[in-house]
C-alpha cells in the first residue's frame, strides 16, 4: 500500500430467464482449476483430441477409449454444439469449459428428455423455471445459448473456479459435482476448439487471454503448466490485458490458483490508494484496490487471510529467493526490505499482476522488468 500522486455478440436474456447471482465466495475447499482437485482425474488431451476428430470426421472403426466418453458419438457432437455456439456468442474458452463441465455433470453430454421434476435435456435445464418450452430446451443450441446468457448475467464469474461458476447457473443440491469434470472438459473444448471457425469478430475462441483460459500447456496431458521464464518473451504488454499464451500455473496449490484468478478477474480496474479491492469493479472508488488490498483479498477469495499493509505483508509466510519464485509468491519493490512500499504477485510464466500507482489500473508486468527493484519475496501458501 503507498500513495503516489498522478494523473488521476451475445443475445438478450429473455426476461423468463432471470438470474441475477451475486459473485461468490471462493471457499479454500471449494476452489477447483486447470489441476484436477475434488476428485477430478488427469485426461490424456491427445486421446481426447483423437477422439473427437474420429467423431467428427464420420470414422467410427477404430475409438479411442476416454474415460467419461462412454457414448462419444453422441457426446461429442453435443459437444461441438455447445462450443460452437460459444463462439457465436463470443463466449471465451473459459465460458465454453464451464459449458461443457455442466453438461457433462447433468446430462453426460446427452440430449435427455427426463431428468429431476421437469428438468430435460444436456443441462437439465426446467420448462416451469423459464428455461424455454419443452421442444426449445431439446434443441441442443437453445439450451446452451440460455446457459451462456445465465452464465454472463452472474457478476465476476471469469473469476470464479469452474465448479462455481458452473453452480452459480445451475443451482445444483450437488453444488461441488462439476470439479470433477473439468479435465475431460478442458480436453474436449481443446480437440473441438481447432476444427471450429472463429469469432464473428475474427478473433480467436479457443484461446481467449485473461482470466478465461485455464487450459494445459502441455501437448499431452490436461493439466501441465509451467511458471518457468522472465516474461520478455510476451513482449509488450498492454494495460489491463493478458498476454495471449498466459496459462494459470495448473501445477500451483490450489489456493495460489484461485488467487490468481481472483486477482485476474480485477484487470484494468482503476488503482485507489487505501481502496479496500472490496468492489473493484464498482462506482465508489474506495471499494478499488491498491496494491496491498489487490493481494489480501486475492488470497481472502482463496480462504486465506493476510494483514493489509505491504509493511505488514512483508512479514507474512516465509522469505524466498528472487531466482526461486514460485506462483503465488509476494514480490516487494520500492522503500526497504523491511518497510516495502509496493507489492505484486507472482503468476507465474514470468509475470507479475499488480495495482501500480495513482491513475494506473490493476495490470501485468514482467518479471524481467521488476527483478532489479526487488527486494524482499514471501510465500504465503
């Protein structure tokens, strides 16, 4: 915390469909990301991917064996469908993963006309709870249309774990049953995602940057990241962006993961020295974050609880070496050791997210940039 001076296509909701969802809390034990915690398996993405071009592409002699894929020729067209309208609806790779994690929790990826009282089709969706007709929630584009346009509705969910953003939709007595099915959905929205045409805008769905992509970045296996490098390799950054290729760290703690996200999801909102981070996003500029605030409830979103200041936070956890940083870690420039008057943290892949100074926004730095005004780094998990 320091004080600088300085310069100060998606479809209309139909209004039977009213979801108006508070962000959530990101509970320690509820937090799921691209790592598989909560039950959730590692998926071989290529078998996956194999499997998804075998069905697509009509040949049916010889399938792959997915574990969860037990029906893939009628899986994996759902599937497609579900991404397909996605991108459509410029909806990121992220909204297309928590897609695909319902549908596969609800329906198993099939069109099913049964379910709990009225509830039918790939995500269960009710007649009687203004989801669309029975004949509308049958058709495979309605139904994932009125999911993405449930999903937009719920506030800050590109920061929400997938098994949250998944609840905050669906409303489920099984609200932490859509961890498990992350992997698989990040396999398949990667095999589905280059065998589709792009935006309607022109720009990639299947690796929208920000907080919306979680993916692997491993060619092999779901799930594998690296936090490796100083951050030059993704050139210039622009203000409250990701650069395209950014991954959060899949083989981070899971606190640090849903940390990150969360502090993800507060890009290029407007610094306010002393500002609490407690609504970033909102019209009272004391609810914005400065730079020690943006690390408390990052890590408050993840159910750990750090002191406010960066002269308190610099005694938190345990020091680090520079050349030994890991995701998650607090990195302290400016002032002195003991008394740091600035803070950011680590995301790994050479990057470093930040609330820097009086008219500046909540932004990511590199590494490489910061490393010779280092001068103290903690790990708090």
């Amino acid at each position: 915390m320091k004080k600088t001076t300085g310069a100060v296509v998606g479809l209309i909701g139909s209004g039977s469909l009213l979801l108006t969802v508070p962000i959530l809390a990101v509970g320690a034990g509820t937090a799921s990301a691209s790592c598989s915690t909560g039950g959730a398996q590692a998926v071989d993405t290529s078998a996956v991917a194999a499997q998804v071009k075998a069905i697509l592409d009509g040949d049916t002699k010889e399938t792959v064996s997915v574990p969860g894929l037990d029906d893939p020729t009628e899986q994996v067209p759902n599937a497609k469908t579900i991404q397909a309208t996605a991108v459509a609806m410029n909806i990121p790779a992220r909204g297309q993963i928590v897609a695909l994690a319902t549908a596969l929790q609800e329906s198993r990826l099939r069109n099913v006309t049964y379910g709990d009282r009225d509830s039918l089709g790939l995500f269960q969706q009710r007649p009687s709870q203004g989801w669309g007709t029975v004949n509308e929630i049958l058709d495979p584009v309605h139904s994932a249309t009125k999911f993405y346009e449930a999903l937009e509705k719920v506030s800050g969910w590109q920061s929400l774990s997938i098994t949250q953003a998944a609840q905050a939709v669906q409303r489920s007595g099984f609200r932490d049953a859509y961890a498990k099915w992350e992997p698989l959905a990040t396999a398949l929205q990667q095999g589905i995602a280059p065998l589709l045409p792009t935006a309607s805008d022109g720009s990639a769905s299947a690796s929208e940057s920000g907080s919306a992509d979680t993916g692997s970045n491993s060619p092999t296996t779901a799930g594998s990241c690296t936090a490796d490098g100083d951050g030059t390799d993704f050139g210039t950054i622009p203000a409250g962006a990701v650069p395209a290729g950014y991954k959060i760290p899949a083989d981070a703690p899971a606190k640090v993961r849903t940390a990150i996200r969360w502090a993800l999801g507060q890009l290029n909102t407007p610094y306010q020295w002393g500002g609490s981070c407690t609504n970033s996003h909102g019209s009272n500029p004391m609810g914005r974050c400065d730079c020690s605030s943006l690390m408390q409830q990052s890590y408050k979103a993840a159910g750990l609880t750090l002191t406010r200041t960066t002269y308190t936070q610099v005694k938190e956890g345990k020091a680090v070496s520079v050349d030994a940083l890991e995701p998650g870690d607090l990195v302290f420039t400016e002032g002195t050791a003991q008394v740091p008057e600035h803070v950011g943290m680590f995301i790994g892949q050479g990057l470093i997210i930040n609330a820097p100074h009086t008219g500046d926004v909540v932004r990511i730095a590199t590494l490489a940039s910061w490393k010779s005004q280092i001068l103290a780094a903690r790990r708090v998990v």
